[in-house]
C-alpha cells in the first residue's frame, strides 16, 4: 500500500496520531494557561482608578466572574471620562439607568473570546466576533487602529494572564440597526434604498435573526451599494431612470426574472465579507439567490467583475466601506456594477462549512460528535460509528477544522451551487492510507485507486450545464481514519 505521509506536511501526521489516542474521549474547549505572575483582565480593570465606571458595569452585570477565568479574551477598555460622556450622548447620569439587559449587552460588546492583540489586526474587521455575536470593525488612520468607525485604540497590547486589553478612546456602543437600515439612513442612496424597496428585498435584508430549530440564527448580508452621485455620472436621476435602463417590465419588479429585480439582488451577497474576508481569497461570492456570484480579485485594488481582456474593473470606495450592521455590512462600489455571469475559478470549498454546522457552539473552538447520520444536518450523510467535527489550531487546515470518519464508513457532502462549467475535482484529505472510491451526483467516478491526500490527485473530470448543488460521496474500501477538510473545483478550459 502507497505511503501517503511523504506527501503532507508533518503537523497533518501529527494530527492523524493524536486523533488515535483522542478518539474516544470528548475534546474540551481549549482553555489559555494562566501565568500567575500577572493579573487577570478583571483585576486589571478592577486595580485602575480610572476605569472604575466600566468596573461598576462589570461587576453589576457579573461579568467581571468571566474575565477572571481563563481565557484567552480581549477587552476593549474605555475611561470614566468616555463612559460618562457616553451616559449624557444617551440621555442619563449613571449606568444604573440603564437595564440590566442593556448593560450586559454594553459590556460583551467589548469583550471577545479570544486573544486579538494589535498585530492580527486589518483593513476590514475582527475575524472573531464578540461576545454579542457582532463583529468589530477596523480601519487605520495612519497608524491609529479606529474600531466602529468611531473609537481609536488609544493603548494597545497591555498583556493579562488570561488575555489582553487594549484601551480605547470611545465607548462602543452595540450596533441595532441592520444593513437595509444603515443605507436608508444616509440620503446619499436614495436610489438605490429606494431600489430595495421597489423590490422587496428591504424585507429580507431587515432580517436580523430568525429561528433555526429550536435556536435563533443570525441572518448575515453585504451590501455593494452605488450612490447617487454615481448614478448621476450614468445620466440615472431616479429610481424610474435606472428600473428603465434594466427592465421592460416595471410592473413585475418583484419576480425573480425580472431585469431590474436581478440588478439590485445582484448588489446582495448571501453572507457577511468584510475587506479583511476578501483579502484572504480571490474567489466568487454568492448573490442572495445563490444562482448567480459576484467576482472579486485583491492584489492592487479590491476588484469587482474584473474583464481578462480589457482588464476593466469595477473598484470599491474603500473609505466609505465596512459599515457595519447588526447583520452584515455595506460597502460603496465606484460603478453601476451590472449583472454578469463570471468565468468560473477555482473553487476551494470546506466540507465543514454549512449553516446548520456553523450554529453550533462548537465551531471552530473544539470538537463534537454526532451518531445520526441521516437526521443531524441537512447537506451532511454518512454511516459508521459517528461523525466527528475535528478542531485543532496549527495543523494545516482551512479554519482548522475538518469533517473525520473512523473505522468503517462512508459520508457525502451537498455543495453550495457551483456554477455551470468543466472542472476538473480533487480534494484535501488525510486517511492514514485509507482506501476509498469517490462518488459524484451517485455517480463512481472509478479514478481513485487508493488513499492519496494530494490536491493534484484527480478525483472525477465533469461538465455541468447549469448552476446548482451536487452531491460528493467518500466512501472507504478499507477501515481507518478520515479527515476530511476541502473539495476543489478547479475550470478545466
């Protein structure tokens, strides 16, 4: 039998091996180790004069137990002098003013469940959310860090035993309004908020959270909004101009099929990507009807739809990007940004990824296992002892996480819609020379011959016609280990 571990880096063979010895036991979430020679985050709040305000707030709301756990957190950590400016921005004298509620939100929404010191931080937003569920926005002015668009780190990186706090020049005050709300409230989109409406797609993006099982979800959006400005650059004055330059049929505005309705959704992407979210990959972001996707390459500029020929792009206004909303963002782009159906590229996709995976706590922050193989998620299948959702930090994984199988088994994962094309497919996996075939659409594909975790290895050559999910089924000829991380879609021209 081939050896497969020449072929991937030594973390991965690590990971097979401690994966062995873990198996039959539940993970724990990673907790940071305390050095006690420093003080915790809520003693360092606690110890300074000037932050007894916020201190108040901590302790009233119980939050101050959290921070002096371990971590790791960070704490965005603002003065008495903010907070008692912030207490007259909103009409009171003291916190005890406030509700409870209100203040518990007020405080998690400085506080997230991980080390983030000033180094990890871009152009975009913080890639964990805080302890609301919110992400934080980040810009520079020169070298000055401005989270919110508002506040400047105005002390960064003061290192506590379970995390770290930086000191911030304004009070974050929690983000209410979603992103259809964030773009009506600026007069200067007043033809395309009123586009959103002309159409209904005010309604969904309005969503904040919705119910997901017994749990709520939360609802994430971007926005890519043209202004009026640019509109007038394009002889549009009106909202009836632009429904004229994109349909026959303004009475339909509403129907999937309509001109006008396909224009504005196209401005829609179905999750939340931040400037930081699309430096990390040139890739196509799906639209809100997930029929369609939005081009976007970062290397000199962020670049929309860019043409291989002309090489003509439509830009982002960066300086007017990264709005943040309760459930999204919006961003300015510097054109009309019309519908186009972009060249497919390579697609590098997580089997982890799906919505139903994403709700649980678990993701990203330590593994969990599941026995029902056909109930527990909708666009995951599989049979054998269990399934198991592997996290570990530093092993050579996207996101760190991986979908694993042992023993004997079989699982099949449900795409996100790909768009019509040729590709060739290859996968990321590692299975301890495991042997398996590779099924696509139910379709064996017979090209593997045995266990290979090289992304050059070819799984299966197909040509789909048009733009939807498919089906992609491992299942092993030989009993061991899995760990299965991406599917690769690579065009074939």
């Amino acid at each position: 039998m081939k050896n497969i571990f020449w072929r991937i880096p030594a973390q991965v063979g690590k990971l097979i091996l401690f994966a062995l010895i873990l198996f039959g036991c539940k993970q724990e979430p990673v907790l940071w180790n305390v050095d006690s020679t420093q003080q915790v985050i809520s003693e360092y709040v606690e110890s300074k004069e000037e932050f007894s305000e916020f201190n108040k707030i901590l302790e009233s709301t119980g939050l101050n137990s959290l921070l002096a756990v371990r971590g790791p957190f960070t704490l965005f950590l603002p003065s008495d002098e903010l907070m008692k400016a912030y207490y007259t921005e909103k009409g009171v004298k003291s916190y005890t003013e406030f509700s409870e509620e209100f203040l518990k939100s007020l405080a998690l929404n400085h506080i997230i469940g991980r080390q983030i010191e000033s180094g990890d931080i871009g152009l975009g937003a913080i890639s964990e959310p805080n302890a609301i569920g919110d992400f934080i926005v980040t810009e520079f002015e020169g070298a000055d860090i401005i989270l919110n668009k508002k506040s400047k780190i105005v002390k960064r990186d003061i290192l506590a035993s379970n995390g770290v706090v930086h000191h911030v020049g304004k009070v974050l005050d929690p983000i209410t309004k979603n992103v259809f709300d964030v773009l009506s409230g600026n007069p200067s989109y007043s033809i395309f908020t009123e586009g959103l409406k002309r159409t209904n797609l005010k309604d969904t993006l309005q969503t904040i959270s919705f119910m997901y099982g017994k749990r709520p979800a939360r609802a994430r959006f971007t926005i890519l909004a043209v202004a009026d400005s640019t509109y007038n650059r394009f002889g549009i004055k009106s909202v009836n101009d632009l429904i004229a330059k994109y349909t026959n049929s303004p009475d339909s505005l509403t129907y999937l099929n309509n001109g006008f309705y396909r224009y504005m959704e196209y401005h829609c992407l179905a999750n939340t990507y931040y400037l930081s979210d699309l430096k990390l990959n040139n890739n196509l972001y799906p639209t809100l009807t997930y029929d369609n996707n939005v081009s976007i390459t970062v290397d000199t500029d962020y670049k929309i739809n860019i043409d291989a020929k002309s090489k003509q792009y439509t830009p982002f206004v960066i300086e007017q990007c990264n709005n943040p909303a309760k459930n999204g963002t919006v961003h300015t782009v510097a054109g009309l940004l019309p519908v186009v159906q972009p060249i497919p590229v390579i697609l590098t996709w997580e089997t982890t990824d799906h919505f139903d995976m994403k709700q649980g706590d678990y993701y990203t922050k330590y593994y969990e296992r599941w026995f029902d193989g056909q109930n527990t998620f909708a666009n995951i299948k599989w049979e054998g002892d269990y399934l198991l959702y592997y996290y570990k930090r530093n092993h050579g994984l996207i996101k760190d996480d991986a979908l694993s199988m042992s023993g004997w088994w079989w699982v099949e994962v449900t795409t996100p819609k790909i768009m019509k094309g040729k590709y060739k497919i290859t996968g990321n996996i590692w299975s301890g020379q495991v042997n398996y075939a590779v099924y696509v659409d139910g379709v064996n594909t017979a090209l593997v011959k045995s266990s290979d975790p090289a992304s050059s290895y070819t799984w299966a050559e197909v040509e789909w016609t048009t733009t939807s999910t498919h089906k992609v089924k491992i299942v092993n000829t030989s009993p061991g280990l899995l760990f299965w991380d991406t599917i690769i879609f690579t065009p074939i021209n």
